[in-house]
C-alpha cells in the first residue's frame, strides 16, 4: 500500500525527517510510535501533501504509484485520508455540505455517478448513528465550538463515510474519554478489511487495546528505529524511549 525510502523533509530551513524508510502492506494496521518532536505528525501532513513541509530527498509510492508527484486532493481522492491531530475548523461549512462535496469529488475522480441529495442522507444518517453523531451536530459549521473529542468523534466520522483505502490517525485517542475511545476504537475495527491499510500515531496503547496493530515502528529524530511486532508497545509502556 505505501512505501516510503529515504524520505527527508523540512519546514522552512529545519530540517525535520531524516531519511525514514516505512513500508506499510496491504490490509495492515501499523502504529508509530515515539517520543515528542521525533517527527510523527510531520510524516502524516508530508503524507497528506501539506504545503508547509518541502520533500528534499527520497520517495513515497502509494499504491505503486509516486504519491509525491500528486495534489493533496488528488491524494485524498485515491484514497488518502489523514484525520489531524489538531482538527481545522471550517467556519460557514456545514459538516454535511462538507461531506457530500467531498464524497461526490471522490466518485467523480473515480468515474462514479455522484450521489443525490436522498441517497447522501440515507447514507450519512446510517454512519453518524453508529457514532453517536446527532442532527444537530452535523448541521454545525465542520469542528467550530466543538470539543476536543467531539472533533475526533467526528473526524472518525468523515473516516467512514469516505471509506479511504489508506487511513493516517494523528493521535486519534488523545484527549478521548473512555466512552468516546471505546467508540472510536470499535469503528476503526469494523472498517478493517484486506483492502485497507491503517497508520496509526499513538503514545499509549489506549486505542490499540481496540485495533490491535499488525506491526509498530518506533520513530526518533526523524527516522524509523525500529519496526516489530505489538509487543513492542508493552516494552514502551513498561520502559520508555529511552532504550531505543
Ligand atoms: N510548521 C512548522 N514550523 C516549525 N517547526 C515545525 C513545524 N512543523 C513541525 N515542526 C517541528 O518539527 C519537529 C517535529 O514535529 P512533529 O509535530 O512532527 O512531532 P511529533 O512527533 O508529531 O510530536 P508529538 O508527539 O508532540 O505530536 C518539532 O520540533 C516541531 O517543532
Ligand atoms: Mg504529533
């Protein structure tokens, strides 16, 4: 599904990645771990195709195929979904709006008739229940005045209803309570198939208790240190980075 060799990036003139090598296989739920600053969330927006973070060197095929070479939206529309660890707020831009645009871009990008208004709302009812999505919150303007878990409850949300075939979580289970963990836990599993693949950022192993991680890596100072299996998560809860 993605393959990243050599990757070095930077913000302005400080360099931040430096030549990270990640392969991520089909249908895999890989988590990445790793202290403060290491570079984790960086890796997620170079992925996304944020323009703040400049490629210098290296290369990253998504599905084969050079995902540096493509647009954000182009990005997203092959299948691409990064849910932030910081949410954006969209003043004026109603979550259904929002999501209807971007499913119907999706189809379109793919040759696919668009949804109409009916089918959209049949669709979206059926996911925001499962997520204990309300009306109300989805006739709000997308993640204003919401609360830190509302906008990662929502954000799982537009993770569903998108159905990428790559999703990139940025510490989707900080700031959740149990309840929210819980539910947000459960819809990444039930949206683990052959045919998709997870990255998920984490510092505890909260939601990998509910998405057990075919395989983990260990980031620092903008590298891959080290990639194993689950039980790498236990030796970082029990010992730190430090031994790393
Ligand atoms: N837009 C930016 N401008 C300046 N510095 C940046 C920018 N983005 C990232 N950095 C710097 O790059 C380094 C890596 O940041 P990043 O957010 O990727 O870390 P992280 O591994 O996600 O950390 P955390 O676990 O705290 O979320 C940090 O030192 C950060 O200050
Ligand atoms: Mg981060």
């Amino acid at each position: 599904m993605l393959e990243i060799k050599n990757l070095h990036a930077r913000v302005g003139d400080k360099e931040i990645l430096k030549g990270l090598n990640l392969t991520i296989q089909t249908g895999e739920v890989h988590a990445i771990m790793g202290p403060n600053g290491c570079g984790k969330s960086t890796l997620a927006s170079v992925i996304a195709g944020h323009p703040a973070y400049t490629v210098t060197e290296g290369e990253i095929l998504f599905k084969g195929q050079n995902l540096l070479k493509m647009k954000p939206d182009e990005r997203a529309n092959s299948g691409v979904f990064l849910a932030f660890q910081y949410p954006v707020e969209l003043p004026g831009v109603g979550m259904a709006q929002f999501l209807k645009a971007a499913l119907n871009a999706k189809r379109k990008f793919l040759g696919q008739q668009p949804m109409d208004a009916v089918q959209f709302m049949k669709y979206m009812n059926l996911r925001a229940k499962a997520l204990d999505i309300t009306s109300e919150m989805l006739k709000r303007s997308v993640n204003v005045g919401f609360s830190g878990g509302e906008k990662k409850r929502l954000e799982t949300f537009q993770m569903a209803m998108l159905e990428p075939d790559f999703c990139v979580l940025d510490e989707m289970d900080s700031g959740l309570d149990v309840d929210a963990l819980k539910l947000v836990g459960k819809a990444v599993s039930v949206m683990r198939e052959v045919h998709r693949s997870f990255m998920i950022i984490t510092h505890h192993d909260d939601l990998l208790q509910y998405v057990q991680p075919d395989r983990v890596s260990v980031m620092r100072e903008g590298r891959v240190l080290i990639t194993g299996s689950a039980e790498l998560v236990k030796e970082i809860e029990a010992k730190g980075y430090d031994k790393f």
